[in-house]
C-alpha cells in the first residue's frame, strides 16, 4: 500500500491509495486482462469542472444520483470507475482483520463514542454537520495510520458500484467486472444472483423487525434495519461470498454497525453511513433501500482506478484492448524527485490547501506564508502537498508547520508518488 498523485489531463490532481490485488484479496485478473494496481480514492470525491477528483479538506460532493456517479467516475478515462462494492468491502475487511476499524464524523463534527475526534465542519444549507474531506484523525483512516483511506465510517454514505438488490435477491456483477465497464444499468444482462454450494439463489426476507436469508423469494415486500451482526441465515447455509462482498457477517464479529433494506422492486446500495448515525455507522454500515435515481444531501461517492499488467509486467496503456498496447505513447508515472510542471490552476490549489493547513496549524504569520508558496518552485510544492498527506492527519503537524522557511524543502515522509494518468474528458 502507498499513497500517490495521480494528475489528470486537465492536470489537477487526485490523491489516491495504491494496493496490489494481493493486497486487497481482490482479482489478479478481470476480463482477461492482468491487474497490477488498484488506486482508490483516498477521499470521498468533490466535483470540479463537473470532474471528481480526490483531494484533502474538500466539501464532498453529494445530490448526485447512483448512474450519474458511475457515469462521471468513468468519464476521468480508461480504468476510472466508481468504487465497488467488492472494493468497499476488500477495505472493510482489511481494517477488521488488522483492528483498524475506522471511527468518524458519526456526532454532527465529532466521533459519538470518542467526541474528542473531530473533524472541520462546514456550512450546508442550514447544517454544519458535514466535515471536509480527510480533516478528522488517523482513527478516521481505515488502516488508523496517515496513509490509509479516510472516512469510510459516517459523514456521508457512498454509492458503491457491481451490486444491487432485486425484490429482495442479492446481485452482483461476478469478478469485479463493475470496475472494468461492466453494463450497470438496471436493464443489463451482466447481473448475476449469488447462489448457495446447493445451487438456490438468495434472498433476504425482512418482516416483524426482522431480516433473513432464505432460498426462495419473500411472501411480501417490507423495509427495515437491523445490527448487521443479528442478520438471520437459519434457512439456508450462507455461502462464503456474501461474507466477503460484506452481505452477511464473519464469524465472530461484533459491530454495531447497521444493515438497511427494503425489498421492493431494484435498490442500490450504499456504505458507511452519515453523520448523524452514531454506532450504527461503520466499514460495514450498509443502505439497501434507495432506487437508482435518489438523490440526498447525505450521499456522495469516490472513484478509483485499476492499473493493468502486461507480460513484461510493465503498466499496460490504459487505451489498449484485451490486454494489448496501444502504439499511443505512454504517460509514465514520476517520481516525487522528478519535474512534472505544474498547471496554475494546480499550483493555486496547493498553496491555497497548504496555507489552510499551516493556519489550522496555530501559524501567525499567514500572509508570509502565502508569499513563501507563491514563490516556491513546483518541485518544492510537491513535495510539501505530499508531506502534508500525513501531516494534515497527525499531532506533530502543528510542529512541523510553523518552520516555514523550511517546510517546503523536507523530503515528504510518506511513500507517495506524484504520477499522471491519461484520461478522456471530450
């Protein structure tokens, strides 16, 4: 696992959190083609220029509907996708195994079971329960350390993607094929039932205060939530595929998380819970009850991104077909050492999110700290936008930030690439 920056062609610049397949348990190989990396989303997506992208300290976006969130996701170009649910729950499981659980903006700002976590809320509508992205603490990051994934546990639900419900039937798109441009939509021919060793599809029942899992479908339609951990499987052996894409509960585990779901008609699912959901949001926190077409203020998304593998075991153009190359040249990723010359769009976004760090920070002299970044050379902005990955997340940042002379020539502390990955916005 590393963090990098991945610059698009408008060159602004996502920040992303790198894993092997090995890694995340997830597939070595989808669609024929070989996987090397999978890049996700280190933060819950904004929108700029009708683009998302991750990035620090951001106001999420939310109001934006689930094919919509797919749509734009893949628009950023070959690879992009909206993060799956196989994705979301790879992440899950990962910060259960290692007790990293992350808590988060769950209390209006604050974490409700360790109130002294807080997050930098800021004014929606008539609220300011929402925090920007990455501005709680480490604990708010899936793996507990400055370079995990963030905010995966309240603040907003998250549309995930190669999942739905139909009249109460699990379906998914096999392999992980939703993050290779699987058809999703609610007509496609791609979705699959999950079945048990016995061959039965599976359904979730949900009546009197209750959901279970059965082999047949339910009498009637109903809507409920329930602690994920009391799911009820007595009619049916659960096959070990509903634990992984997280749809039913590990042996031995004990959160508190919730699971909603109605089962009328198509849902699409949602991860994480919001703000004010105290210990019922969570990693495994999960929302079946809206259509495709809901929009709210209190969901949002993130994109992510798979890397290819050729034979050489180099990065394959993300343009090529069946796991071919193109005869288009490469955009190869830089190293943080390396020159990448950076947009002024790009440079303004870093000084600014750099001068609202170094302030949060306890700085006092604000405006010559501007003047410093406004003068300093692009290597030197990049490096202190990927210190500031692990800073802005860590108690010593406020240390660190005050010596501003030299902030902006410390090698940055954390493994982070900055990178380009050619990307289609016609």
């Amino acid at each position: 696992m590393r963090n990098e920056v991945i610059f698009d062609s408008r060159g602004i610049p996502d920040t992303m959190v790198v894993f092997t397949p090995d890694e995340l348990g997830l597939p070595a190989e989808i669609r024929g083609k070989a996987v090397k990396e999978y890049a996700i989303s280190k933060y819950p997506n904004t929108l700029i220029g009708g683009v998302p992208y991750s990035m620090p300290y951001q106001q999420p976006a939310v109001n934006i509907n689930h094919d919509e969130a797919i749509r734009l996701c893949e628009a950023k170009g070959p690879g992009w996708h909206l993060l799956t649910n196989d994705e979301w729950a790879a992440l899950a499981h990962q910060s259960r195994k290692n007790g990293t659980l992350p808590r988060g903006n769950t209390d209006c700002g604050k974490s409700h079971s360790h109130p002294e976590e807080t997050g930098t809320t800021y004014k929606d509508g008539s609220s300011n329960s929402k925090t920007l992205t990455g501005s709680g603490p480490v604990t708010w990051n899936h793996t507990h350390t400055a370079e995990g994934v963030a905010d995966m546990c309240g603040n907003i639900w998250e549309h995930v993607g190669g999942i739905r419900f139909m009249d109460g039937q699990a379906q998914v798109i096999p392999g992980n094929g939703a993050a290779a441009g699987a058809d999703q939509s609610r007509d496609s021919k791609e979705w699959q039932a999950i079945h048990t060793a016995d061959g039965d599809p599976v359904y979730y029942n949900v009546e009197d205060g209750e959901i279970s899992l059965q082999p047949v479908a339910p009498d009637g339609k109903d809507y409920d939530g329930v602690e994920f951990k009391y799911l009820k499987a007595e009619a049916i052996d659960v096959p070990e595929k509903l634990i992984e894409l997280g749809l039913y509960p590990a042996p031995g585990y004990e959160g508190t998380d919730y699971f909603w779901l109605d089962t009328d008609g198509e849902r699409i699912v949602l991860r994480g819970g919001y703000w004010g959901h105290g210990a019922r949001a969570g990693v495994f926190a999960f929302n079946g009850t809206d259509s495709r077409a809901n929009v709210n203020w209190s969901v949002g998304f993130r994109s992510a991104l798979i890397r290819y593998s050729g034979d050489s075991g180099d990065l394959d153009n993300l343009d090529g077909k069946d796991g071919k190359q193109t005869d288009e040249p490469r955009e190869e990723t830089a190293a943080l050492s390396g020159s990448v010359q950076l947009p002024t769009l790009v440079r303004l976004i870093l000084a600014r999110q750099l001068t609202v760090l170094y302030e949060a920070a306890g700085g006092k002299d604000p405006e010559g700290f501007k003047r410093i970044t406004n003068t300093a050379t692009d290597k030197e902005l990049q490096q202190a936008a990927a210190l500031s990955l692990s800073l802005s997340q860590v108690n010593t940042a406020v240390e660190l930030y005050r010596n501003v002379s030299q902030q902006l020539k410390i090698a940055n502390t954390l493994t982070l690439t900055i990178g380009k990955e050619a990307a289609d916005h016609e």
